[in-house]
C-alpha cells in the first residue's frame, strides 16, 4: 500500500469541502521572500499556516500574511486562553502530518480550528503538504470550507535590521 502524498491529502479534503485550489510547482525555498519571488507574488498574498499548542495539549492553525507576524496577545484574545505557544516541529509534524514550511488545515491529520487574520483576502498561496509546491486558494472560499474564525491576531512586522 502507498502512503498519500501531501499534494493529494490537501487536494482529496479540498474537494471534500468545496474549495476549489490549484498547485504550482516552485522549486526549493529557504524562506517565505524567496518563496514570494518564485511565485511572482508579494509576499502579504503567501499565509503562513503556523500550528499553535494549547496548554490543555491540544492545537489550531494561526493563518497569518507573509508580511506580518502573530500577535500572542491578540491570539489568546480570540481564543479565549492564557497561554499559546508554538510547539518544536516534531511536535506540529506529529499534530498535522507535514513538515514545517508545507503546513497547511487542508488533508492535516487532524482538523484542528483554524484561526485566519482579517487583513487576509483575495487569492492566496498557501503550503501544499510537501516542498517545493505551493496551493492557490480563493480565502473567501478557503475560509468558508474551514469554518475559520476571522479576526485581527497580527501585527506588523519589525523593520529589518541588517
């Protein structure tokens, strides 16, 4: 028996819930810019899925534009906690079933709440479940299918210092 790839675990549970999304091969990444590049997109129309531990042990999904960071304060806020932290990538692999950098709510082993910054919209690149591709998806109609919470969770990002 072959294990389902990545590509097809997102693609399999997009169709089950009516999101239309679409694949682009990219090649290798080693960080969201040069992800943006590749793709010819700005890097705010990349979402960073980020998996997020609660301190009862359970998880969600934090979707966040390429262009900003998560806000804990704002985070804890939405979801009604004290306490989020990001867990060790062993951690969000064993949570998901994906490596870090193709993360994604769609195909995850388990399907945990997903929680989406409003700034989000239009079309948008997403992981796909394994590297080197990238999943487009409508966020209207991405976050309709996740039943996601839409709400301000983050902020700005420092000025680069280099």
């Amino acid at each position: 028996m072959t294990e389902t790839s990545g590509r097809e675990r997102v693609r399999a549970d997009a169709a089950a819930r009516g999101i239309t999304i679409d694949f682009e091969e990219r090649g290798p990444a080693t960080s969201l810019e040069e992800a943006a590049v590749a793709l010819g997109i700005p890097a705010s129309s990349i979402v960073k899925t980020l998996v997020v531990k609660k301190h009862d042990g359970t998880f969600l999904f934090a979707l966040v534009p390429g262009d900003r960071q998560i806000s804990w304060a704002k985070l804890r806020a939405v979801v009604g906690v004290n306490r989020l932290r990001m867990p060790e990538a062993s951690v969000a692999l064993d949570a998901t079933g994906y490596e870090r950098g193709t993360i994604v709510p769609l195909g995850s082993s388990t399907a945990w709440p997903v929680f989406a910054d409003e700034r989000i919209s239009g079309r948008i690149a997403l992981g796909a479940g394994e590297p080197g591709v990238s999943a487009f998806v409508d966020a209207a109609q991405f976050f309709a299918g996740l039943d996601a919470t839409i709400a301000d969770i983050t902020d700005e990002l420092p000025p680069f210092a280099g």
